[in-house]
C-alpha cells in the first residue's frame, strides 16, 4: 500500500485560477512533508516544506498541515502556464536518515 | 547555492549487461541518495549513503549495487540490465539526513536497455 497517497491524478486549471493539490499520509510515524515540483525533462525541485499544523505560505503558494488527519495539501493562486508541471508529496520520519517517500504525484496543466 | 551532476544523461546497454550512473555534488552534503523513477510510479529510493564509504540499502535495492568512495560523488551500478528495468534515476543529496532536511535533486539520468 502507498504510504503517501495524492490527489487529484491530474488538474487543469486556467490561467491566473486556483490549483489545489492534496496528499494524505497513512505511517503516523511521518513528522515532516514537503512539496516537490518536476518540469519535464529535469529533476524534482523542492517547492516548499512544512512541519507544523496550519498554514504556511510562500509568494503564491500555500500549504497546509493537519497532523492529526495526516493530511497535507497544496494550493497554487494566479496559476501560471509555468506551473505546469507534475507536483510530489513526500514525507520522512523524525530521526530517520533513510530519505523521503514519495506520492504518485499530481499532474497539473495550466492553460490560456 | 551548489549543483548535482549525473553521467551519462542517457544510458544505453543491452539485456544482462553491467551498467554505472556517476553523481557528483558541490553542496559539501552529508548524505546521498539513489531514487528511480518509472511512469505512474512516483519516486522508490534504492540506495542512500550518510557520509563517506556508508551504504544502506533502500526498498528496491535489489539488482543494483552502489559505491560511495568520496564525499562528493556516489555512483549506481545495475548488475544485470533488464528491459522492465527502463527508467530515470535520479541521485540526491541534503545537508544531514532526510529528517527534517530538504533533498536536492539532479537532472536524472536515463537507462535504456535494447
């Protein structure tokens, strides 16, 4: 079973909308999240990480932590034809060294 | 800022064939990581190392073999390529381990297998 589960699979959304991207984690052992951003062609880059409940914001970027339900999510506003691009959740465990895990990811297209 | 560089960008073996992907990192990171990459499958970590000649093995190590000989670089060797074995692999690195430490990503490298 994935540990870190996504969705939606894939979004589109238009320009200058709303994209609201969400994940949820089944090991109540994971502490920390990130989002994670890949162009095609390139590697994963880390968007933005959150550690604590609420809401934590970046230019138009906003995450969003319950610890409680596992559940993560991501909202880009004033969408932009550079976000298109496929978006991971990952998480790790307090302690731990051995890397993230990974969702799926989302897809998200954003178009004129 | 610093960078991760992986050789060859793409990789083209045949079936049964012994294959190395090459990471170099400037950040002066502790920890490095092997991911691979398929289709509809997200990111599985094979292989990551925690400082210098340290190897642990991830949840898809098996096939692959991995050297960390020097803080800088850690290199993925696919013992035996295989045609359902076609993927990217990209190699990270961060500054301590993943706990609470941002991963940095290379471009990834491609293996192809005829």
């Amino acid at each position: 079973q994935q540990k870190v589960q996504q969705s939606p699979e894939s979004l589109s959304v238009p320009e200058g909308g709303m994209a609201s991207l969400n994940c949820t984690s089944s090991d109540r052992n994971f502490q920390y999240f990130w989002w994670y951003r890949q162009h095609s062609g390139e590697g994963p880059k880390a968007l933005m990480s959150i550690f604590s409940d609420g809401d934590k914001k970046e230019g138009r970027f906003t995450a969003h932590l319950n610890k409680a339900s596992l559940h993560v999510s991501l909202h880009i506003r004033d969408s932009q034809p550079s976000d298109s691009a496929l978006y991971f959740c990952a998480a790790s465990e307090f302690g731990y060294a051995q890397g993230l895990t990974f969702g799926l990811g989302t897809r998200v297209s954003v178009f004129p | 800022g610093g960078i991760i560089t992986q050789t060859p960008k793409f990789l083209i073996g045949q079936e049964g064939q012994k294959l190395t992907l090459k990471c170099q990192q400037n950040f002066n990171h502790d920890t490095m990581y092997w991911y691979r990459q398929d289709s509809g499958k997200g990111l599985r970590l094979i292989y990551y190392s925690i400082t210098e000649n340290d190897l642990q093995k991830g949840d898809l190590s098996e096939g692959y073999d991995a050297s960390r000989e020097k803080k800088s670089s850690f290199s993925l060797t696919v013992t035996s390529a295989q045609k359902n074995e076609m993927a990217v692999f990209l190699c990270a690195s961060s500054i301590g381990g993943s706990s609470g430490n941002t991963l940095y990503f290379g471009e990834g490298s491609r293996l192809i297998v005829v």
